[in-house]
C-alpha cells in the first residue's frame, strides 16, 4: 500500500515545475509588467517572502493630519505580487483624518481594530455613504471612488485595510491639487476653487504656482 | 466538392447555440449583475442593438461649464454591454472645460476630432502630466486617475473619448465635494478647503451644509 | 464662475446612470451568475449595505478545534459581492487550531491582532513554509495551496484575514474526507490513511461509511 | 481530539454558504449575463451536471465535409459554465476536413486520439504554422486566430479540443461569407473573390444572393 | 489647519512607490509577457508617452484598397501598454473598403468622422448585421467576428476605431488566405475557393503557391 | 480590382507588430511575471513550438499507485502560454490512483481515451460528486476543489485532463502531508490523523518527522 521511495523522489523532482504560478514573490531589480514585478526564482523564496512585519509598529501621527498610512503593497511586501491583493495599517490619532482619496486600482475592506473611525465614500452619482464605525466593524469602499477615513473619538485609532489588488496606488486629492507644479490658473480652471485658496494649500503642501 | 444543402441546414441550426459570448447586448429590464447586464435573448438582437445614434449631435454647452460630455456607456448603448469598452462624445465651447474628474472603472483615451484642447492627469506620485493637443493627436489616461480637459483655443473643440470598460463610471471631484449633503464639516475637514469656500460651492453645485 | 442651479440638476441626473458598475450589491434573492450574486436595485442601497457587524464579535471557540472562524463572504456581506475582496475574523482559543484547509477561489493576507499565531502553507512542489506570528505581523498564503493557522501562545488569538475575492470558498482537508458520504475504501484507497482510521474520523464528524 | 458532534453540524450548515464561487452550473431557462449564464440552484445540483456522454458517440461524417464537431460548450454542457474551459470531439473521416475557421472567444488545445491529422493556423502577420499530427500529438491554437485540421491518414480520425472558454464560439469563414444573406456585391467587394464563385458556393451552402 | 512642509515631503516620497501600477508605459526593449510589454522605468516616463501624434496624419489610400488603417497599438503608442486599450485611424477613398477581417485580441466600437460608412460584422451563427453610418454614428464589433467597412459616399471617409485591448491584433482574411506561403491545396481544401482563384489572388498578394 | 504588389509589401511589414498578442510562447530563460513566462522573440517562433510530442508515450505505471500524470503545462509545453490552457495525460493501470489532489490554479475537464475511471470531487460544502466514467466521458472538475481518478476497470485506462490555465499547479494531499519536513504534531495537530499514522506515511513518502 505504501509508495516506493524511487517514485517519491521523482515524483517531487517533477512537481517542482509544477510549482509555477502557485505564487510570485516580486524581484524588484528585475523588469515590472502591466501584471506586476518578476517574480523572484523559486530556489531562493523562502517563507520571509511570504510574512511582513512593517504593520506591527504604530505609525507615526505626529504631522498636522495626525494620521499615518502604513503600506504593505507589493512594493513593500513582494510576497503579495500577482496574487490579487494587499494590505495597509492605518493610524488616526484623536483629531486626524486620511484626507478624501482615491485607490485607482482596487477596491477596499477597512477593519477598526482600535478607537472609533466616521468613513465615508462618495459614488459616479455623487450619492453620499457615511458611518460611524467602532472596534470590530467593516466597511468596504468601492475601487476608484472617493474616500476617507476620520477618528471619531478621543482616542487614537487603528485600522486595518485590504485591497484587491498588490498594488491598489493611492491617490490623495488634496496632494494631486495642491502639491506639485500643476499652474493655479489649471487648478482653478478645473475645479473652482478660488485662486487665492489654491496658492495658500500650495504653499503648504509644497506645490509651486 | 461542395456541401450538400441537408448538411448545411443542420450545422446551421446547431452553431446557434455557438453564438452564446458573442455578445450580450444589455436587457436593461432584467438584473443586473458584477460583470454587466443581462442579455436580450438573441432572437430580438438586430443591428440597430450594436449602432448608436446620440453621438452625431453636439452636446448643448450653454452652462457654466460651457461643455457637454455625451455618454454612449451600456446603459446609453446596450450593444457595448460585456465587450470592455464604451466610448464618449465631449463638446467644449471656448472657455468652457471639462472640470477635474475620474472614471473608477476605466481608462480613457481621447482623440481630438476639432479644436484645440489642454488635457492633463495627475498620477499617484502627484506627478503632473499635461499637454495641449491639436486635431487628430490622441492622449490616455491610466484608469481612475484624476484628469481634466480644457478648450484651448478661440472656437468650439470636439472629442470622443473611449473607455476599457462598457461602464467606466464618472466622478467629477467638484460634484462629489460640493454637489450633495455631505456636511460642510467634513468636507473641510477631509480637504482642507476653508468651510466659506465650501459653503459657497455648494451653494452653486446645489449641495446642503 | 458658478455654475447655474438648472445645469447641476440636469447633470446629476443624467449621472445616475454612470453610477451602473461602480459596485454591485448583493441581492441573495435574484439569479446568481459566474461572476457573482445580481445586483440590488441602486435606489434601495444604503450605507448598511456597505458595513458588516458581525466580526465585532468574539467567535464561539467552545468546541473540540477551539477556535472559529467568522465569515463576511458575499454571501454574509453583499456589499463586497463584486469588488473582488472579502474579509473574515478568527479566533482561536489557547490549544486551538484552524485545520488544514484551502481557499479554492482566492489568496489570503492575515494579520494578527492578538495573542501569537503559528502559520504555514504548503506549495506545489510540497515545499513548506511556517512562520510564528505576533500581533501586528502579517502574512499571506497564495491561492488554493493547504494552509493552517495555530494558536501558538498561551491565551486567545485573534485575526482578520482578507481574500482575493468576495467568494473565496473554504474546503477543509478533515471535512472534505471524514465529513460526508465518501465511502470509506474510496478515502483510503485516494489517501493511503488506513481505514479503521477513516472511521473513526468519519464517525466523530458525522461522515458515513 | 475528536471534534463535538455538536460543532460539525454548526459547521457544516454554515458551511454551504460558502460553496458560492465554487461552481456555477449553467441554468439555461434564466438570465445569461457577459460572464455566462446564470447558476442553476445548488440544491438541485448533482454529479450529472458535471458529467458529459455526449462525446462518447462518433460524428455523423456522413457530409461533404467528411466530418462532425460535436461540443461540450456552456450550452451543451452546463457544469462547464463560469469554469473558463469547454471542450469538444472532431471526428474527421479520410479526405475529411474541419474548414478554415476561427474561435472568437478562446484559445485552443487540441489532441489526436485516432488516426494522422495535418493542422495549422495562421497568425495576425499571415505567417503560417502547419504541422502533421499523429496519435497523441498536441497542438495548441491562440485565440481568435484562423486554423484548420485535414485527415491526413487513409482512416477516420478522432481528436479532442480542449478550449479556455466555457462559451468559446465557431465561426467557420465559409459559412459567415457565404451561409447567409450577405449581399453577394458584399461578399465580393470585401473579400475579392469573384463574384461567381460567391455565387456558386453561395448556392450550396444556402446563402441567398 | 496646514500640513508641516517636513511631512508633505516625506509622504511625497514615500507615495512614488503607490504608483506601481497606476500605468505601465511600454519598453519595447525589454521582455514581454502574456499581459503586454515590460514597463519604462517610471522616472523616465514623461507627458509624451501618453501622446500620441501619428492619427493626426491622412494615411495613404493611393492603393488598390484605396483605404489606410494607421495603429495606435502597444506597439506605436507605448502609453496604452497594460491600460486594456487602444486607438486606430481609418481613411477610406471613395470606392475604398476595409476588407473582411477579425481582431483576435479585442471588441471595437467604431465612430464616423467623416463621409458615410457600409459596415458590418458576422456572428458565429452566420447572422450578418450591416448597417450604413453617417458623421458621429457609432457601431460596435465584437471581438473575434468577421467585420468590414466600406465607404458608402463619393467622398472620403474617415473614422476612429477604439479596442477593448491594447494589441488587439488584425488578421485580414484575404492576407492569411493568400498573401503567404499556405500551399493552394490547403487552401482550397479548408475554403473550397477553387484553385484557380486562389492561385490568381496569391499572385496578386504576394503569397507562393 | 486586385492589390498591387508594393502595397502588399508596406501592409505585410507594418502588420508585423499587429501580432503582438496573438501568443506569448514561453521564453524559460527569461523572468517570469504573474500572468506567465516572457515571451519567446517572435521571430524565433516555429511551429514546434505550438507541438508536443510528450502525451503520445504511455506514462510509467511501474509505481505504488500504478499510475502517471504527464503534463504540458507551460513549463514543459511553452506554446501554451499565457492562452489560458494547459493539458495532461493520464495512465493509470488496473488497480492504479491518481490520489487525492488538487489544482489551485485552474478548474479542469476529463475525457477517458481507453478503459474506465471512477473520478469524483469534494464542494466547499464537503458534499460529494462520484461517477464511473467510460470511454468518451467527459467529467468536470471546478478549480482548487479535491479529486481523485480510480482505475475501476480490470485494464489499463488512459485519459486527457485539460486545464484552464497554462500552469494550474498540483498539490497532491499526501505528498503535501507527508513527504516534506512538516513536523509530525503539525500534521496530526492540523489532521487529526494520529502521529503513527502520520509517521507511517512519512517514512514512505520520504518526508522527515
């Protein structure tokens, strides 16, 4: 009943190219595709690819937002490359707020782990969804569309956020207006806001006019 | 060497069943699903489901704006329904724009059909990339990136744009901040634009504080 | 500069449409398709369908594996269904342990919340990868491949784990075998796990000879 | 270490939520959507629906072609639906021939089970790929692309295609130019071929002038 | 209320590597995949990789087609390398046609510019579905289908034909019957065009007997 | 009404970059990405590399379980690449197994060339499909779920497994179990099955306790 070991040993030396695709923990020195990086060769992943250890430290929320997103998207955690998702730690101290944004690339699951977050998403017909979420609560925001993310009480929060994509990007909107070259007059021209509001977030945001 | 006709009807009569992926024009009456509308029953399809018509007018752009976009999506144009793109028509009389905005579920890529147009879109680095584009030049936006368009010239401009999805969705950032019942307090408080700026948009864009 | 009140009625109007694809609320009672549930009627969708409850709450770990895990599937939490991710919570009581089990429909990210979780998977080529994991540490397991997690400290843990689809499944191995009507011969004869084995297993989870 | 038998009927019952994605076996009578046809309710489905005889049974070969293709697509067989493959039986008589066609839909694999067949496709820069196939040769043919298969033997010959579609389609070239109403003038103008000999195959294969 | 510059330029930095994935401009250099071109590396991308000047140019119809497509592919256009799309130009003389072919790789949706356009396409049941097009008419094709278009005007005609993908392929059926080197025994055994044609029509287009 | 020759020429050149897309033959040498290998440059491509010649031999049966699996996934059979299928032989002797396994990476369909196999899968709801299947049968099993095939005929049976993707793994349970260096309390810990059993088996399969 039992296998033979020569079969044993062949059979495991042939499953090894079996193994393609199972996973591909991204070698970011080598070329990135429109799928994602290369992936690292086989005989060198070992299970550190596969764990990541950047979320179990606070984030620092000492900056005027008093927030801090901590990514662990495939350029940080090469071991999520190809396979659909990621992670981020998310900490809000009492008062701070991840400004409206956007994820271009995939939706998102966010989890209170800690404190209490108000989150809110925005849809195509402008439609507003708020909530008050508290410890163990999840709320899911649709891909591309306009969110954020509010501590709701006196003490600092955590969260945890999900992706469904390794490489969701992030795209804050107050930072795509006002903190790069992008002239006042095209800022204004496209979205109403006041010339004079516009050159005083670029100045703080480090844009120039 | 040729068939005979008894052969002919019976293949004929099975392949039928061969057309089912084709296509699946939308039956906007049945339910709808995460990849798309249901499919009117082949039977009823004719060439009128896969030709649309409401792109050969001029949008009316006598408002603010002084632009028009035209939607042919699956729900203007059911035959694009399941085939992974749509397409668009854009009128911008002069001084009029296209205010800053995001299509969650598709890219985009535009072609100037008349006119001058300054078109941009701001990546998730912040980077700005703009460039004013003249008849027949052509410009992408990677999806669910912020871009805008503008009339760059004296006389009225023309465009088609078309998308990598039959429902790309449409967020205008001016609509989702300022068009709708998200409080004032949050808006300022997610943006950073001062609560009198808000106040004032909304007012216009038909928003309550 | 402000557009007039006339325009913005007309435009969000005509935005309605543009809001089909930028989610997909489940609707249990419809048809379900290969991509997902169909989709809730967009004027009955509100915030709630968008918030999940119930991993707020400790899972029941009374029984013989100590542990639980705690879904918000589509099929628990419609508003995932089509956003391509999903999210569950485990807990695992001291000596408790998550089963060898596979997710044939998506990856997995966990992240540790609590206590101390000894993790691993297995791939293709039956290469092992096992990791001890404390709070904060996250990791992930690819696609379909067996994996388990155990509860490797002294009190209970917590995890959330988030997958790569709203549907990922969940197949565990002692189910799969010991758990039905799989006639003892055919588990013995496709497993080489001796039979008076396979009965004693089948007779402690409810499975038939 | 046995588990409560408490715990496994808890277990199983929440279980069956979880088998959603698992598969999707195609209920013809209800909506098909751009992903396929809508799932036939788990209760009611048995190993039957994952099971084709259809195969088992030779072509008729009986026509001027000298050859059958009978499918085991979505349609024909519905536990394929949603699972991203299908296949099919050719059987191809001596001086039998599967005409030019292509497969909109999918990607091809197909094996020789009997007999010597000549095959090939042709690729988007017109460069050919011809090969003689005996038993047990594999060929594959990318999506979309025109190929054919011969009987190049003296006896009948059997092959199974494989496609990575459950829904991949069949356009035979002959047929769409000349099976149909399409406008002889048609025809000829946007093929070339004389218009006589669209005549003449028009004639045959049931096509009207 | 401002954000600390110190912050706004670390978050800036740390955001570069969010863009993974935002767009992939295409190195056609470096290796490609199944899903497209390697990606520029991001620091070297710039405005004009998403521009695109070659439709801005009549093509040449002073050939017996008399009609030119001009691509805006991958391949000429690096910016829509991973974006699932892509853009061409048709210039049709009068009495010019597109002959019969398919795009393996994508649907189309086809918008008039100018002049009045016979098009049509056949579906795997053999339907044909012809419709004439005037200025701002839209018609789409499905992918893999056998399509056509003829300028039905005394004019020129021009069109822009957008696709679901970014090398959608061309394969005209006339060039892969005859323009190569497939012997004409093949060809008249897979098409029943006699050989006399099929000889007359290889010595036009180039291909060997 | 024929194309004159320089016209040809110029098309037959500038279609050249048109395929890119049609297929991706593997390049082993190469990085691989998420979607698959690197592509092979086209103009090394033959049609051997879309042949393979490694089902045509009978699979060595001189094992334990009297059984082999030959596969052309993309690995081994590079012309499969990146089209979304694969394909397998199966030779399983009188009173061989294809033991319980499973494919993560695609769903997969059965058809019996000679002899009759007794094949079955496992749901996420552990409930049980089983059917004898003869010659010509044709068995569908969905991605990452359990199965088996039996010989359940007194000859050797012969069947053809294709897949749904070029490269859809192989996780066999008891090689994944027992014949690597998973602790033995790993095993039993997250089975149940006892550690002499687990030993037993180890010993066997060449794994270390």
């Amino acid at each position: 009943m039992y296998l033979p070991f020569f079969f044993v040993l062949t059979l495991l030396v042939s499953l090894h190219s079996a193994t393609a695709g199972d996973y591909c923990v991204a070698d970011l020195k080598q070329p990135e595709g429109p799928s994602g990086y290369s992936c690292k060769t086989p005989a060198k992943v070992t299970v550190d690819d596969f764990v990541f250890h950047g979320l179990a430290t606070v984030g620092n929320t000492s900056n005027i937002i008093k927030a801090a997103v901590t990514p662990a998207f495939s350029a940080q955690f090469p071991g999520v490359n190809g396979l659909g998702l990621s992670i981020a730690r998310l900490d809000i101290a009492a008062g701070g707020v991840i400004p409206m944004h956007t994820h271009p690339g995939g939706s998102e699951v966010l989890v209170v782990i800690q404190g209490c977050i108000k989150a809110g998403f925005i849809d195509s017909a402008n439609d507003v969804y708020v909530k008050t979420l508290n410890r163990g609560d999840v709320m899911v925001f649709p891909q591309g569309l306009l969110h954020f993310q509010i501590n709701a009480g006196k003490y600092p929060a955590i969260a945890f956020v999900s992706f469904s994509s390794p490489s969701p990007g992030l795209q804050i909107t107050d930072f795509a207006f006002f903190a790069n070259g992008l002239p006042t007059e095209l800022v204004t021209g496209t979205t109403f806001i006041p010339g004079d509001v516009v050159k005083k977030l670029k100045a703080v945001l480090g844009g120039k006019n």
